[in-house]
C-alpha cells in the first residue's frame, strides 16, 4: 500500500522525526488542494480581475479594494443588492462554493488530504465582547464529515486572523497591513480561536492538522515583525496543547511562507508534533530547490509539507514527485475557481461566471453605471447556483500530472533518479536545470537558447523553457527512471527518442509496487526521432520505469504514459 494512498488516512496524523505517520506508524504523503475562496473569498478567483494586471510589480495589486476580499466583497453585495440580500448571500456562499461532491470528487480522483482555508470572522464576532459564531461552526462540522466520509484528511488553516497577518488580500483584513502583530486585541483574539478549535475538535482525527497562520508577514516591510511571528507561535502552541496534544501543527515563515529564518528552536516541546510548512510556485522542478527546506527540516528534526503551490502541469509533476522522494507532500492552489477569461490561476474544476458578470465588473472595476437592484440580485443569485457541482468544467490534465497518473507526458529531463557513470557534464547545460546530477542534457534538435527566442511573422510567440526545449542524453551505463501510479487499466509507456551512434541499445525494467519485474531491450537505430513503445504496464498502484544504456548514445525527448 502506497504511502500516498486514502488507506493510509486512518487516526490522528502525527509526526515521526521528519516523516508524517497514521496512527499505525505508516508514513503518509499528503496530496491534496487547498480550498481557496471559499471562507477567504479572493477577487481574482471569482470572476474579479486579473491578479497581476496593468501592474508593475508584485506588491502593486491591481485589484479594486471594491472586490479585492472577502469583506470588500460582501461590502459590495450590500450597496449592490441591499443588505438582507447580502446577508443571505453570505451564508449561501460558504455552502454553495464547498459541497459534499467537492470532497467526493477529490478523493475519486486520488487525492488525501483537504487545506481547509477558514476566516476568523466567520467563527468570532467583530464585537467588543467574545461572541462565537456557532454557524460558521456548523459549516466546518459539516465539511469535516464529508471528510470523514470519503477519508480525506482536512487541514485547519487560519487563512484570515483577526486583524490581518500576511498584510495581502487573502487575509480578509480590513487593510493591508498585519495589524494581528500591532494589536494586543487582534493578538489574543488569534490565540482564542486556536484554543476554541482545540477544546472542540481534540478528538477529532479526520483534522490531520492546524495550520497556524497563512504566509505570515508577506506583504511590504513586514521582516521587522518576525520577533512578533515567533513569540505568537511560542504563545499559541502552549493554549492549543491545553487542551489537545493529539493534533499535529504547521508552522509557516514569513514573505510568502519561504523564510526559515524564526525556525530556530523546538516550538512544541511537549510534543514535538509539527512541521515547517512552506509555499511553492513556479520554482525550478529539481531538488535544490529544496536543499534550504531540507536543511532546515534537519536541524529541527520535523517534516516539509508544501501546503500551498502550483506551476505548469508537467512542472507540478517533476517537482512533486522529487519532493516525495523526501515524504513531502503538497496542497495544489487552488481547486476551484471561476471559469473566467479574464481572470488568472489553474484549479481541477471551474464553474462558469453569470452572463451579465461583465455588467458588474464593469460597475466594480472601471466605474461603468450602476446596475439596479434587481438585476445584480439576479447576476449574483446566477454566481451562487453555478458553483453547484452540477454546473462544473472538470479539468483532469491537473490530475493527471499532480498524481503522476496514466495520461501524461514527461520531459525525459523530468526524470525520477538519474545516474552519471562520467559525472563529466556538471558544467550545465542551456538553462542550469539539474546540473548537480551530471547528466547531459542538450538542446533538442531546433530549439533554441532562452535569449534567442523570437517570434516568427504572423505566429504566435514561441515558448522555450528548460523542460520543453532539453533533451536527455544517455551514454553507455547511465540511467535514469520513471514512476507512474494509480495504474488501473493496462498502460502503455513509450518514449520519443533518436540514436547518436551506429546502435544504441537501451535496457528497460518496469518493477511495480508489488514487486513485479519485466525487463526488456530496445534497439534504436538511425538520428531519425521516433517513437519507441517500451512497455505494457498491468494494474498496479505504482510502476517504476527504469532505462539504462546498454551499448552507444541515445537522446531522449519525452516519456509518454498512455491509459
């Protein structure tokens, strides 16, 4: 049973020196998404405008304070729709946008874990006295029993604490600064909410943990508050572990959850029972991009887990299989978002905007006319029937690729493991993609280098990267493998590949999770590329495919894995 597997989901998940175990001591990897808009709504998700557009710079967001987040939000579906349409409007989002299919759909398409992000207003009243909001309760419990149901374990995230503390958008604060650092209230209101969720699910093992903070002081000249980070997590963790010492915590650093500098001491000594928790976009898909986590995750003796992430599909699936390499697993943002044109971001399911949403954003962002009452009552009770699951677009190609399933396409750069028998090309190659692992990887024939990239008349712009433009060469004794999992059907596994000598002659063994080998030879012949069919792969949860060179030099362009 593979460590990635639903079986695994079973008891309180805690940690085992840097691995994640079930309460039978199995390791498990989580794979999961996080649940983004959904408690935390964000504009560029929902049909808003684009995240990055007309801006210069990161810390420019473009997006109107009108429709930025989730209290912009619901300040203007008041002025729009009036204020007892946005009362209900509210609270038909937070049931309509997650729903029991959600979590259903998820786990069937192999997935283990949930990142449940949650606002803290929806739990403690913005009053002077402690008032819990026992209907935002009643949401959780009910998504917490869906994931029970299909055995998915749910990670808490406070993604939005009182007053703010990433200073962005996605922490649902009033502005963007991290007042949860400045604020003794806003302070011990954070500390309360964790005590609360503690006295209330201490038993409840389906909560395979509680993210803390979401990206903690990521917005401009936050770093000076890192003391404040630290001491909060000092604080916090001794009033969760009052009442519950079973669950296991993740702790993010600041600037976006990639800074290891506050990770200098054990922050639960009476349990030891937490992890670093870091964000991932876009990076380079090899292992040094770990190496700082993985040092860090050393010296304090806890897990990684990419709790928040994504890239291209065929990035996504390099990098997270290298990562589970090291037990560590991910949460892809975001699983749900607007089917919008104008807006930005990859999910595995979309929903389509209303049909007069251009109407409304055009009101929102540009100052276009007002539309009446009725009608942005009727646009927006459009938006919260089509985020039924009736109404999704299921995009399967993220699957695919995040879970390493039949139906992909791999970069033979991509590669698992590889072994150099000369370790005689670490000079690099085009990109510097991969260059500690010795492996020449040149130019595939008519790609061209990054800077010479142009755009031929009346096409489109060329696209050039270090997967898509490298090919991997393989000389006498060098190898390299491959994993598929979730093989439920036969599987055919072949490679596009051309010889660089008189004849190439390249050994392939496919072992699968139960063990079973098959080895064969491939003879190429001749500097045509072609396509070459290795293997037929039975059901299993997991293949490796292996290639070693017998005898001469082949290049390879791609590792293709047919259902």
């Amino acid at each position: 049973m593979s460590k990635y597997s639903r079986d695994r989901v079973k008891g309180f998940l805690h940690t085992d020196g840097r691995k994640m175990v079930n309460e039978d001591g199995e390791t498990v990897v989580l794979r999961g998404w996080g649940v983004g808009s959904w408690m935390n709504p964000e504009g560029f998700m929902i049909g808003g405008v684009p995240l990055f557009a007309e801006v210069g710079g990161f810390n420019d967001f473009a997006l109107p304070r009108r429709f930025e987040r989730g209290r912009t939000m619901e300040t203007t579906v008041r002025e729009l729709a009036g204020t007892a349409y946005a009362k209900e409007f509210a609270k038909k989002w937070y049931r309509n946008y997650l729903s029991e299919e959600d979590i259903r759909l998820m786990a069937e398409m192999g997935y283990n874990s949930v990142r449940l992000p949650v606002s803290a207003r929806l739990f403690l009243a913005e009053e002077p006295e402690i008032q819990w909001i026992e209907e935002g309760f009643a949401v959780l419990e009910q998504v917490l029993g869906w994931c029970e149901k299909y055995h998915v374990y749910a990670i808490l995230d406070l993604h939005g604490a009182p007053g703010g503390q990433s200073a962005l958008a996605c922490d649902d604060g009033i502005d963007n600064r991290p007042h949860m650092f400045t604020e003794p209230e806003s302070r011990e209101r954070a500390l309360l909410i964790w005590e609360e969720f503690a006295k209330r699910y201490h038993d409840r093992w389906i909560i395979g943990g509680y993210d803390l903070l979401n990206e903690p002081l990521s917005g401009p000249d936050c770093r000076k508050f890192l003391p404040e980070l630290a001491k909060f997590y000092d604080d916090v963790i001794p009033r969760i572990r009052k009442y519950d010492k079973k669950h296991m915590l993740t702790l993010e650093g600041s600037v976006f959850s990639m800074d290891m500098e506050i990770f200098d001491h054990d922050y639960d000594p009476e349990c030891h029972n937490w992890c670093i928790h870091i964000h991932y976009y876009g990076f380079s898909p090899e292992v040094r991009t770990l190496y700082r986590f993985l040092d860090t995750s050393l010296k304090n003796n806890v897990p990684i887990w990419i709790g928040e992430g994504g890239s291209d599909p065929v990035s996504n699936s390099v990098f997270y299989e290298i990562a589970g390499a090291y037990d560590i697993g991910y949460a892809v943002w975001s699983w749900k978002r607007a089917d919008d044109p104008k807006g930005d971001g990859s999910s595995a399911v979309t929903y389509p905007i209303p049909e007069k949403w251009d109407v409304m954003r055009d009101y929102i962002r540009n100052g276009g006319p007002r539309p009446s009452y009725q009608e942005s009552q009727e646009i927006l009770d459009e938006m919260l029937e089509k985020m039924k699951p009736e109404y999704y677009t299921v995009d399967q190609t993220y699957n695919h690729y995040n879970l390493r399933q039949p139906g992909i396409r791999i970069p033979a750069v991509g590669f698992d493991q590889g072994s150099s028998r000369s370790n005689g090309w670490i000079y690099g190659n085009a990109f510097g993609y991969r260059t500690e692992e010795g492996m020449k990887m040149p130019l595939r024939p008519g790609a061209l280098p990054p800077q010479h990239v142009v755009v031929p008349t009346g096409e489109p712009l060329r696209e050039s990267g270090p997967l898509k433009d490298l090919c991997l060469e393989l000389r006498e004794g060098e190898a390299v493998s491959y994993t598929i999992r979730d093989v439920k059907e036969k599987c055919q596994v072949s490679v596009t590949a051309r010889a660089m000598s008189e004849k190439a002659s390249v050994i392939v063994t496919c072992t699968s999770e139960e063990g079973k080998k098959e080895v064969s030879e491939v003879v190429l012949t001749g500097t045509e590329t072609k396509e070459y069919v290795l293997a037929d792969l039975d059901v299993s949860a997991e293949w490796v495919v292996s290639l070693e060179m017998k005898e001469g030099t082949v290049q390879l362009d791609e590792m293709i894995f047919e259902g």
